[in-house]
C-alpha cells in the first residue's frame, strides 16, 4: 500500500496551467519509495462513466520519494502510482 502526498500548485493568477507536486511513501513503514512512477491522467467529467480521456503525463519519483508533474491544465485528474 502507498501514501500519496500532493498538492495541486498553480503558476498564474487564474490557474490556467499548474502542477502537482508530492512525495510517495509506504503507508506501513512511512518509507520512502524512490523511483516509484506517478501517472497523473486527465478525467472527462459530465458523463455517467467518467471516462477518461489521453492528457496523461507522469514522473518518477526522486531519491527521496519526491515527484513534480507541471504544465497542467486546470481540471480533474486522477493519479495512480506504481
């Protein structure tokens, strides 16, 4: 099982682009998990199924667990992290 910390950050006054920003853990040990990858995929909302359309971007995370995603529009994403 793994922790998710994040925070959608954004770089204009209206949030035209932003990021997120995180730190993944082991949610038993609180260790952290380095090299882990953080798929971030846009999610078209209005429909029964929310199905999700191709604005995926990803990263790896650092040493210390960390990752950074920018360049995203505002909107709803879901993220999973393998």
């Amino acid at each position: 099982m793994v922790t998710l910390s994040s925070f959608f950050l954004c770089s204009a006054a209206f949030c035209q682009t932003g990021g997120i920003r995180g730190r993944v853990t082991d949610a038993e040990t609180d260790a952290q998990l380095p090299g882990a990858n953080v798929i971030v995929r846009a999610v078209e909302l209005g429909r029964s199924d929310s199905v999700e359309t191709a604005g995926v971007r990803g990263a790896a995370t650092d040493g210390e667990g960390r990752f950074a995603i920018d360049g995203l529009s505002a909107g709803s994403y879901t993220v999973r992290v393998s």
